[in-house]
C-alpha cells in the first residue's frame, strides 16, 4: 500500500515547484549585489579609446572606474540587441501558433466530424467519454499553453544571461573563483526557474482540465499532450533561428577577425563582435532554453499518457498517476543541494579546479537523485499494479519503475562522461585534433570528424540498454519514465549549460572593455570549461530526445490503433527510408542558412575593415548596427523552411500515406537523428576546444602550436567555423527534430486512425 496518497501528492508537487523559484530568485539576488554602473546611455565607441594602444605592461594602470562603466555600455547593448531579436522573433511565432492552434482544432474536431456528443472511450469501450470536439478544443489549448510556457523559458533565460555577464567579467578582476561562483548562479537561476515554472504550469494544466474531464482520464491526458507539442514547436524555431544568428555572426567575426586580420577574439574593432556576443545568448541559452523544456513537457506528457490507459488511470490513483511528476519535484530538490555544494561549499579557487567541480555537480545529483528516485517509487506506487502493453496488461511491481527512471539516469551520467571525454581539452582526442592542426586545416578537418563519429558508439549502447531493460520491465512506460530519469536533474543540467554562454560572454566584455589580460584568462578557462559543459548538456538533451521519441511513438502506435509495425510491409519500410533522410534534409537546410548568412556577414566585416578610415587603429568606430541586421534577417527568413520541413512531414504522411507510413516515418528519423545530432555536436565541440587548447598554451605541445595567429591556430579557428554551426545549429536541432515529430503524430494520432491514407487507400 503507497505511503503517499492524493494529498499528499497535490501538496508535494507544488511545493518543490515553489521552493525551486524562490532558490532561483535568491540566486539572482546574490548576483545583483556585484554592482554594474547604470549605462547612462552613450555608445560603444568609449570601449575603443586607447584600445590599440593598450600596453599589457601597464596593465596596473588600468582605470577600473571607465572600465566599469564601459562594462554597463556593452552589457546594455548586448542586452538590448538580445531582447529586439526575441520580441522580433516572438511576433513571427505568434502568428504560427495561432495558425497552428486552428489546425490542431480542425484536425482532431473533424475526426468525428464535430460531434459535441460523447464517444465511447478508446481503451475501454463499455464507457462513455467526454466528445472528441472537446478533445480539439483542450488539446489546442494545451498547445498554447505549452507554446507560451517555452517562449517565457527561452525570455528568462536570455534575461538572467545578460544580466550576468558583465557581472561575471568585473568579479573575474578578483579572481576565477569569484567569477566562476556568478556564473554558475546565474546558471542555477535560469535552470531552477525554467525546471520549476515547466513543472507547476503542467501540474496547475492538470488539475484545470481535470475540472471539466472527470474521470475521463484517458481524454485529459490525451489533450494534455498538446503541452509537449507546444513547448517543442516553439523550441525548434529557437534553436534553429536562434543557432543561425549566434553562428553567422561567430563565423564572421573569426575568419576576418581572428584569421585576415590577426586581431584578439571580441576585439570591439571587430564589426561582428556585438552581434556574436547577442548570439550567445538568443541561440545557446534562449533556445537551449527552451529546447531542454520541450524535452521535459514531451517525456512527462508520454508518461502520464501511457499511465492513463493503464491501472493507474483506469482506478483513477491520483498519487501514482502523478508519479512522474512527484519525480520531477524530487529532482529539484536534489538539485537545490547539488547546488549548494558547488556555490558555498567546494570552492573553486584555481584554474583547474573549474572543470572537477561542474562536472561534480552531475556526478553528486545522479548519486542523490538515485536516492530520492527510491524514496518516490516505494512511497508513492502501490506494490503492484497492471500496465497498458499494446493491448495487453503486464503485470509491473514498483522496483520495476525504480530501475527504469534510474536506468535513464545513469545512461545521463554516462552519456555525459564520455561526451566530456571527446570535447575537453584535458583528454587525447581533442589534444590529437590540435595536433592535427600543424599539417593545417584539411587534417584538422579529417580528425574532428572522425572524433565525432567516435563519440557516438557509447552513448548509443548506453541507450540501447536503457531502452531495452526499462521495456523489459514495464513497457513503454517504463521507457517515457527512463526520458524522465535522464531529465530528472534538469535544473543541474540547465546550471551548467547556462553557465557556459554566460563565461562566453563575460570574456567579450573583458576584451571589449579593456581589462587586464589576465582577466581574459581567467574568462577564457571558464569558457573552455563552459564549452565543454555544453556539449555534455547537448548529449543528454540529444539522450533524452531519443527515448522521449521512443515512447511518445509507442503512445502513438497504441492510440492509432496499429496492432504491429511490420518492417517489411512496404507502406512502413517506405516510410522507414523517408524518415532516416529527413535528419540529413533538415541539417543541409540549417547548414545552409548558416552558411548564406556567414557569407554575408564575411563580406560586410571585410568591407568595413577596408572602407572605414582608422578602424583597424582603433580611431575610428565600427558599424555594429549593419552586422546585428544581417544576422537578425537572415535568422528570421532562414528558420522558416526548416521549421516547416519538420512540422510538415508528419501531418503529409499521415494524411496522403496512412498510420503505418507514418510510423514508419518517425521510426527512421529517430534511428538515423540521434546519431548524426550526436557526431555532429561532438566534432564541433572538439574543434573549438581544439583551438582553445592552443591559445591557452597550458602544456609545452600547446605551446609548440601556438601563440595566437601561427599557421596551426588559424587552421584550427577554421576548424572551429566548420564546427560552429554543426555543434549550435545542426546538432541540436536535429534532437527536436525527431520528438516533435513524434509528438505531433501523438496529437494529430485520431485524425490519421480517421481519415489518414488518401493515397495508399486507392493503391
């Protein structure tokens, strides 16, 4: 008999999700008490004087008092550039989700023709559900919902970034431990409040649909699907646009900057240099943002779907129903304590000590997390129980749950480890890339990819087990819930991803507004740090995506009414080649873009640099404003068609092709998208380590590749362009490529079951 019923489930819930926004807002707090001058409204023209003539012999000559307010200045801009992109950005999604909204509406409300009539509920027939117009109707709302949760995510984000940033760069004058602690809480206040505001929207969602479903628990969740759909559609066209903008400007900005003209990366007499750092923080943190919340609604959403149709709903036990999401609450306040060992009570004192301590805190939140997994499952679920198995009951104890969530935990932690181990500079791999760099570009090149299609043979078996022992034991359930393991620890995971973008960043201040040189150093070891923590978030968001797909293509197999999807039935084997093109399809879309907007911005950074008097001298003052255009149009025009490649292809094959092409479909992006999201954030996070590794000069064969502008750094900065938008624009994108895919299907599922086929009917 469970420990914790109805009551006690509706007041844990809530609970961590408070507890989790008041640890974000004290976060904040601790970062607002660095002072930043208030920008009195000048422009950046001030953090070029006297730039060129900077002597880093005199550097304690600085005058702390201009460089401080030249920190405001930058910071102003960076943040004004970063909210214009996101409103400008939001206006174009609002006229897509409205659109989208009706169509979900006329999909699933013509599937039984607008019957406002109830319908015989699709799992157990003998009772009477709530009508299939309401089903529409909430699912639509649901969408918005989920859409509007993901847009708040990615904005907070971006906010809390920009205004840490500067703070960052003025605390690392004191030392890289001061300025790692801003950083990472910085990190923990965007990571907490997304992963709490994600969870009490979808617990509040629950209960306001609940008011009208009753005890149709099968139709609530069903349209509480529509969250995931949402919160993924909105973190497709983030990522997308938003990796497009950070890697036109990044790209620009290097191979003129740092390659023709031998010049410091973020020197403010780059044009590029404000429209890369506005990058950072529209593209890694406001669509990783939302990315990782698309993530967390699509695995909850499968998981409460499955647990509709089984005992949980069928005896309507809202204790263990909740499960997922009592799992969910436990992992932020495993991640509140996971926290507080890296800001208050292991403290980073030397360079070295950065990359120990991140990656601590994954280690010290899957040990906990564990534990607190063990307290939920035996407190919560009854001892045994029946789960839905494609139209069979299994019979399922509570320890099987345990070892499913945990199974996608620790597949996170391995999946993490080996991602570190291909992306940081401390181990060979990266270290033979760098190497590599002396024969020059073409076998930096060579080796950056062959480190990527490495990295993927791990994680794939890491995967694979997870799937296989976690439906072994309970089904497909069990795999939704090994999803929801590997996220449990969201806020942790989103800490130490955010804190990357925001080192990034404050070393750009650093350079723009003249401070010391060895604050850049200090800046850029936590850079590399924080490159290295990216990938590793990449990999479980990349992780995660594949068993959420897994699962929500499970719940759509059931709900579409597909006994078996037969690989050699021709429909579903069609669909199976189909699918596995479209990750290759969508990644030449999104490279492409890239690679026209880089273009561009190439030309305009040349063009200044040749046609404005005194820049290079640093008398004169680049046009930022040109180059902040070029990448905001050619990020709004160039996420278009991706977004519609992936929002498209689910509703032509279900509707021309039928059910089973469909599955067929979504089963071959899936196997094919893991794998080229993984090897493609891989090599892009070796080549720019690479690179870092030889500016850095840490060990006597560094050293022998550098200093700044020798043959071997300009080969591996070329290196890092070519893997700048596989590892921020590619890479990721393709993760949510292939669950929101799945979850659409899921949504769209009783429309297809109705009507799909035109074609294949008459064939």
């Amino acid at each position: 008999m469970a420990v914790i019923g109805t009551a006690g489930a509706e007041a844990l819930i809530p609970l961590a999700a408070v507890i989790g926004i008041a640890f974000a807002v004290f976060q904040w707090y601790v970062v607002a008490k660095v002072p930043v001058p208030a920008h009195d409204g000048g422009d950046l023209s001030a953090a070029q004087k006297g730039r060129s003539g900077h002597d880093e012999s005199a550097e304690d000559g600085v005058d702390y008092r201009q460089v401080e307010a030249r920190c405001a200045e930058i910071q102003h801009a960076i943040s004004i550039g970063a909210t214009s992109f996101l409103f400008t950005e939001y206006k174009y999604l609002a006229v897509f989700m409205a659109g989208f909204a009706v169509v979900i509406f006329m999909f699933l409300g013509s599937a039984q023709r607008f019957s406002t009539r109830p319908e015989p509920c699709t799992y157990d027939p003998a009772r009477l559900c709530r009508p299939a117009l309401a089903n529409a109707a909430f699912s639509m709302i649901a969408f918005l919902l989920g859409a509007l949760t993901s847009v708040m995510s990615g904005y907070l984000g971006m906010r809390v970034a920009t205004f840490a940033n500067a703070r960052t760069a003025l605390e690392a004058r004191r030392g890289v431990g001061r300025a790692f602690v801003v950083a990472f809480r910085s990190g923990a206040a965007m990571g907490f409040l997304l992963a709490s505001s994600a969870l009490f929207v979808l617990y509040v969602a629950i209960n306001l649909f609940g008011v009208y479903y009753g005890d149709d628990w099968g139709g609530l969740y069903e349209s509480i699907t529509g969250y995931g759909l949402g919160g993924s559609s909105m973190a497709l066209f983030g990522r997308v646009g938003g990796g497009i903008y950070t890697k036109a400007a990044d790209v620009g900005a290097d191979l003129v900057g740092k390659v023709e003209r031998n010049i410091p990366e973020d020197d403010p007499r780059n044009p590029a240099v404000i429209a890369d750092n506005v990058g950072d923080n529209v593209g890694d943190i406001a669509g990783m943002g939302s990315d990782l919340f698309g993530s967390y609604a699509e695995s909850s959403c499968a998981a409460l779907f499955v647990a509709s149709i089984s005992s949980f709903g069928t005896e309507h036990n809202f204790a263990a129903m909740m499960y997922p999401l009592l799992i969910s609450a436990m992992g932020i306040v495993v991640c509140l304590a996971t926290t507080v060992v890296a800001t208050d009570l292991a403290e980073v004192k030397t360079v070295e000590q950065i990359g120990p301590a991140l990656k601590r805190q994954i280690l010290i939140s899957t040990v906990l997390m564990t534990v607190g997994i063990a307290i939920v499952s035996f407190l919560v679920l009854p001892h045994s129980f029946t789960l839905f198995d494609f139209g069979r009951r299994k019979l399922v104890k509570n320890w099987y749950l345990f070892i499913c969530v945990s199974a996608g935990l620790w597949a996170g932690l391995v999946i993490g480890y080996v991602t570190e181990y291909f992306t940081s500079n401390a181990y060979r791999p990266v270290q033979a890339v760098a190497n590599s760099c002396r024969t020059g570009a073409a076998t930096n090149v060579i080796f950056g990819l062959a480190v990527g299609y490495k990295s993927v043979i791990v994680p794939i078996f890491a995967i694979a087990t997870a799937i296989y022992a976690s439906f072994r034991l309970a089904a497909m359930y069990g795999i939704a819930l090994a999803a929801l393991g590997m996220l449990s620890t969201i806020a942790t995971g989103l800490s130490i991803d955010a804190y990357g973008p925001i080192s990034d960043n404050a070393g750009g201040i650093a350079e723009m507004s003249g401070m010391p040189h060895v604050v850049r150093e200090r800046t850029d070891a936590l850079d590399a740090a924080g490159n290295t923590t990216a990938a590793i978030g990449k990999g479980f968001a990349i992780g995660s995506a594949a068993l959420v797909s897994l699962a929500l293509f499970g719940a759509y197999v059931s709900r579409a009414g597909i006994a078996a999807v037969d690989v050699l039935s021709p429909q579903v084997f069609a669909g199976l080649l189909v699918g596995a093109m479209l990750p290759y399809w969508f990644s030449a879309m999104t490279m492409r873009s890239v690679g026209s907007a880089a273009l561009a911005m190439v030309e305009e950074v040349r063009r200044q640099f040749d046609s404005i008097p005194g820049l290079m001298e640093g008398t004169a003052k680049p046009d930022y404003a040109t180059c902040v255009k070029i990448s905001t149009d050619a990020s709004l025009k160039k996420m278009l068609a991706p977004g519609a490649l992936v929002m498209l292809s689910p509703l032509v094959a279900g509707t021309l092709f039928g059910t089973e092409t469909l599955a067929g479909l979504l089963a071959g992006a899936l196997v094919s998208g893991v794998q080229v999201a993984i090897s493609a954030s891989n090599s892009g996070g070796a080549w720019d380590n690479a690179k870092k590794y030889i500016e850095a000069g840490a060990s006597a064969e560094a050293r022998a590749l550098g200093p700044k502008g020798s043959d071997a750094h300009k080969a591996a900065v070329i290196g890092d362009t070519i893997g700048d938008p596989l590892k921020d624009t590619s890479g990721p994108s393709l993760n949510i490529l292939i669950k929101l895919m799945a979850v659409e299907a899921l949504v769209f599922a009783p429309f297809f079951a109705a009507h799909g086929g035109l074609i294949f009917k008459h064939l």
